[in-house]
C-alpha cells in the first residue's frame, strides 16, 4: 500500500496539485467503533470506555516519501439525535469512511440504508470507502452465539465487498481498533481515495419493468 500511496503522490506533484492535507471524515451508526478506531490510529492506545460522539477532530502527520502528509481526521456522531446536525459538518470533507461492525448486520444495512444516501446527497462526487470494524470479534463464540440467537452471523469479507461494489463505493477494507489488523490500511486507503484523481462510479441500479 505505502508503494500506491508514493505513486499516488507522484501524480500529485507531477500535475502541481498541492495537496498536503487531506479530511476523511467517518460516518456510520454509534457505537461501531468509529471512535476507537481513530483513538487507536492515532495514539496507538484503545480506550476503555465508549463515549459517544458529537463532533470530534484528530490530526496526525504520516511520511510519504520524503514529504510530510497530515490527515485531518473527522469524527461524527452515528445516532439519530444528530441527524438534522451531522450533515452540517461534512462540507469541506475529501473521502468518507463509512462504517459498520462486523458483529452487527443492522449496522451493515445502515450502510446502503442510511449512510451512503445520506453523504451522497450532502457531498455528491466525494469518494467512499466501506469500513468494517470489530473484526477482533468476528470468531468470538459468545458474538456468534448471540447472534445464533436473533438467526443472525457476523458480516463476512465478502459480503462487505459485494456491497462495495453494489454502491459504487472505491473499496471495502476491514480493521480492528483493538488489535490494530487492518488498522494502517484503512488510511493508506483513504489517502489513496482522497488523492486520486476522480473517477465516476456508479451505482448498480435495478430495474423493474411493470
């Protein structure tokens, strides 16, 4: 990855665009580890207690080559509360990381449900990656269990991919806060989707003829 993001780069100078700076933001339902996931990137440590969000804000300076880069790192609140106020936040955003947990299917659909329409129609043209988190717990018994209970399974890898490509979205990439697999990726990811040069993707769309 650290070779696309360099090459990436590259185009960056050669076409004199100046760009040091980038803001992913993070959207997604509360409580999927959106914060964790940026507390665990950028300190390196995990929190131990969940405190919902409003609006937070982290920055930290990664190398790419020899240049410094600084993402700016956005983070908004998942729960209903603040539907009518998050959007006021997305202006100015350059990639979006639309997460879900991999232990909860709701949050999954929320992704096509709720959040991509929701930043499609706010940042129209702004790049998406689909994020899973939580994958530490995919194979934990007690997760399997309970889901067992509601005739549920975690998300697979897979299923996150279709529905990347169902959305149009640049990737699917998975990670965990806690033990950080995937972790460095996930922003590698979003430098590389924020940097690109833009490409149209649509949407698979459905017809229904009556």
């Amino acid at each position: 990855m650290l070779t696309a993001v360099r090459s990436v780069w590259s185009w960056v100078c050669a076409t004199n665009r100046n760009w040091a700076s980038s803001k992913p933001r993070l959207a997604g339902d509360g409580a999927v580890g959106k914060t964790c996931l940026l507390i665990s990137y950028t300190t390196n440590k995990f929190p131990s207690e969940y405190v919902p969000t409003v609006f937070d804000n982290y920055a930290v300076t990664v190398m790419i080559g020899d240049d410094p880069y600084t993402l700016g790192l956005f983070d908004t609140a998942g729960q209903e509360d603040y539907d009518r106020l998050r959007p006021l936040s997305y202006p100015q955003t350059d990639v979006f990381l639309v997460c879900f947990s991999v232990t909860s299917p709701a949050s999954f659909e929320n992704v096509k449900e709720k959040w991509f329409p929701e930043v499609h129609h706010h940042c129209p043209g702004v790049p998406c990656l689909i994020v899973g988190t939580q994958v530490d717990l995919r194979d934990d018994s007690q997760v399997i269990e309970k889901l067992a209970r509601q005739k549920q399974r975690p998300v697979t890898s897979e299923q996150g991919e279709r529905l990347a490509r169902e959305l149009g979205a640049v990737k699917y990439v998975e990670c965990s806060a806690l033990t950080q697999k995937g972790l460095k990726n996930v922003f590698d990811e979003a430098i590389v989707a924020a940097l690109e040069p833009p490409v149209i993707r649509k949407p698979k769309v459905k017809c229904v003829v009556v």
